[in-house]
DNA sequence: CGCTCGGTTGAGATAATTCAAGTGCAGTGG
DNA sequence: CCACTGCACTTGAATTATCTCAACCGAGCG
C-alpha cells in the first residue's frame, strides 16, 4: 500500500496537487510498528515530531493522580497528532495505542518545511484542526448531557463515521469496533460494569451484537437513540480563498 | 482604552512589533455593545467574520433538541472567537453573551489579511488555538471523572487563571465571578439543585462566599480539591523558529 | 405593593457506582 | 487432549451521587 491513509483522509476535503502528494511521501520519516497498549506520547513529554496513525486505533488519555483515566479521543487510521509540537513543547497528555499500530513520525522542522512549501497542505491541516475541536465540543457534550445509553451510542456512530472518512471503513459494511467495555467506559465516563449492563440492554433492544467484538446491527435507531447530528465535523467544509494569506514567517518574540 | 484585550492577552507569550500592533488597531472592523443573553452567533450560522470578545463574557454553547444545555466554554475579554471562519461556513454551536459585553468583529478578509503580513500574529493566533484545544480536554477530564465540589472548584479555578491572563484580574485580587447556579450547573453537567447544595457546603467549608456574587476565598484549598495543574494552559509556551513556514497561500482544491 | 427571578432546602426517586461472585473463552503447559 | 490460569465480560445486591419536584425565601423592580 502506497496510498498514505493521511493522504487519504485529506482528500476527503481537499485535492491535494501531485507534487505536494509526492513531497509528502518523500518526506524523512520513521514508520514505527508498535503492539497494543504501548505508549506513544507520555503526558508532559518534549514534542518533537508530528505523528500519523497509519494503521490501527489509538487514544488520547489523561490520568488523574488517584489513577481515574479520561479518554479524549479516538485517534484512527489518517488521524494526525501532535501538530502543537510546532510551537509548544509538552504534551498536555498522553497517547497510547489500543490495538497494534503502524505509525508514522515526522520531525517538526521537516513537516514545517513542507506545509510551508505546499500551501494546500496547510489549509488542509487547518481544516482537520477545526474538525478535531468540533469532535471534542461534542464529546463535551456527550459527557455533560446525555444518559448512558445515549452516550455509548453516539459514541459508536462517530468512530463508525470517522472510520468511513479515514477509507479504513465502507459505509455499508457492518464496522466491528475494537473496543473494550474498559475503553468505552473511560472515554463517556462511566464505570466499567454500568456499560455493560448498557450494552447488554442494547443487545436486548437488537441495536448491537456483542459476541467478542462489538458490531451494530441498527444505526439508525442507535443514532436516532443519540440524537446524533454529523454537523460537528464539518464534512461539508470547503476551503476559503487563502490566497496570500498566513504567512507564518519569521517572529518577533522575547521571553 | 486604546489597549486593546486581544493584543494584551496575546503579548502574553509573544511580543508584537510595534507595526503588527498599530495594523491591529487599524484594522476596519466593528464595534458593538451587545447586553446580556444576546446571541452572538447562532448554531448552523454562516460565519464572515472573527470576533473578539472586548469586555465583558460569553459561553459557547450546544442545545439539544429536548432542550438540554450544555456550555462548552466560557469566553473573556481577550478571547477571540469563530477563526474557522477562515476555512469553513458553519458554526457547530452557538454563542451568547451572560454579561454586557463589547465585542469586535472583523471581516474575514481583512483579518486573513492582516494575519499575513503579520508572521508574528499568525503564530500567536496558532498558540491560541492549542490553549483552547488545551481548554476543550480539561473539560473533558473535569465532566467525565470528576465529582460535583471537583468539577466547580475545577472550573473556578481555571476561570481565575483565564482572567488574570486577560488582565483584566489581578491575581491577589479576590475575583468575582458573573456566574449564575444556572450556568454553571450546565457547564459541568450538574443539575443547578445540585450545583446549590455544593456551593452551599463549600461555602460552610469556608472556600467561598456567595452573597449575591461568587467570590473564592481560598485558592488553594480549592485547588487542592480540585486536583488543578495549569499545564493544559500552556503558560510556558514559546514558539519556535517557525522562519518560512507556514504560507497558506494558493488552494489547488476541487469541490 | 406585588411580581419575578435566582437561590436555598427538603424529601423521595433514579441513575450510576461499588463490591462481589460467577461465567466463558483463549492461551499455556503438562 | 486436558487441566489451569488469566482476563474480559456479566449479573446481582446494596450503596451513593445526583436529579426531580416542590415549597419557600429574599432582593430588585415596575
């Protein structure tokens, strides 16, 4: 497979000129395989590269001192990270992997040439920037204002969304998750066992099988279940004229 | 006050030159006072401009369809907003003011504009965005896993350090805060009943004082409660060389 | 003066948690 | 091939955090 799952995602939103596909994937960059549950980035950690999942599921996590865990995001085949490394120098959290993982790392000082030497790819990072906010606004949202059942199924329906976007996933084929009850509790915070009493109802309902990996029969009750709405991630998004714009030159800073 | 907010918030962490500065001021934009519970930007609106909140606050905020509330953030004086205006048309929630308030708005254009001759400005808007992604999480963490007294010592917290970025607090100063049980039940998924009751034991405690505005006496019981580290701020933050990176110029884009 | 609106407080209901025991499967070693 | 162990998941029962409903209070305002 030549075909970058980065490039791919991109795509979805921008068509990026050949020589700009090309530059990326010519670019210095280590492709790293790595098991499950290994750690990526630690929290507080020096960022020094900017980081593609090429294949596989990660997360975004914070830990609490007393050992509570909250899970960010779901970070999934295209998702690009750590694009603060460009200007700031620690990590506000952690990133691990949650199935086996291939993942790929650029420096930051070649990544920067690169977008600086093809401006699509800049407003395609800016654009994918945007769409993670939107994705976190709404996982705010999940979190603070729905019920269990509710937030496991908007869950779903983003990953499988997402999944669809990334090309790792076709909209009609059946997506089985690799989610643990562990995970899905962390990430729409509730305990372990409250989520599997949830799923259990929703596998009563018809909604989901769950005979070792979770698999949804019946997306559109779940969603209509979760009130899910896609605007939040902005898949209708086209770029502005940019032109001559955003010129991130040199700076003038002290301190 | 020819200072404005957004650039005293933003020499924070970067020093403007003096022509960024006086371009900043120049800019064509509008200035408008807007009273309490007035809409800024509604959910699905097309965006045109940057805004910057003057004085005063706003939230942003998601309705869902059964009328649930859920405030995503809070916004103050300094804090500029609707930047994904530059590439997308949509806004995904809603903002409203919950004090008078001042609020500058600029045409896209111009701002895009601005923000390219400007190389210093263009990195400080991207550290912007990285504290507010920052901002994002820890609400996150503080919805999904933290208790009742936690989540509102949390956000109390976090409101005070804001503020005094803003300047528009000292930090010895005992700060006010403009927040009703109402709003601040729906920024931390509590219900306002219980958002009382929690005060009214914080207050027994000896951590606030409520007549009529909130007032925190001591900050770093609250903290201590709350578990609160300031690294998602990113207060330590320097850009780095960021010399001929970044030119968002031309889109080769389709559809 | 009488309203309205935000805040407080009580009592009962409910959603979710904790603790604990039990199930079933996958992997390992005999 | 079978037993043994470990691990994720399930289920029950008791507990707790938070919610809802409802009454009441007090300040601000026409």
């Amino acid at each position: 497979m030549d075909m970058d799952a980065f490039l791919a995602r991109l795509q979805n939103y921008v068509t990026l000129p050949g020589p700009t596909r090309a530059a990326m994937s010519s670019v210095r960059h280590v492709l790293r395989q790595m098991p499950r549950g290994k750690s990526i980035i630690n929290e507080g950690e020096v960022l020094k590269r900017v980081h593609v999942i090429q294949k596989g599921w990660a997360i975004r996590k914070r830990i609490l001192e007393d050992g509570r865990r909250q899970i960010l995001n779901f970070l999934m085949p295209g998702d690009i990270f750590d694009l603060q490394a460009m200007i700031d120098s620690r990590s506000d959290h952690a990133i691990e992997t949650i199935t086996l993982c291939e993942v790929r790392s650029i420096p930051t000082q070649e990544f920067l040439a690169l977008v600086s030497e093809h401006p699509a790819l800049a407003s395609a990072l800016w654009w994918s920037t945007v769409q993670e906010e939107g994705i976190l606004r709404e996982h705010i949202v999940r979190v603070g204002r729905r019920n269990a059942i509710e937030r496991i199924s908007h869950l779903l329906i983003e990953l499988r969304r997402r999944l669809i976007l990334s090309e790792s996933a076709d909209a009609d084929e059946s997506v089985s998750l690799p989610l643990s009850r562990q995970l899905i509790a962390d990430a729409v915070g509730l305990s372990p066992v409250h989520v599997s009493r949830t799923i259990s109802s929703m596998r009563r309902m018809g909604l989901v099988s769950a005979n070792g990996h979770l698999r949804v029969l019946d997306w559109d009750s779940l969603a209509s279940i979760a009130g899910y709405d896609d605007q939040y991630l902005h898949l209708d998004a086209r770029p502005l004229d940019m032109t001559g714009c955003v010129n991130v030159g040199d700076r003038e800073t002290t301190a």
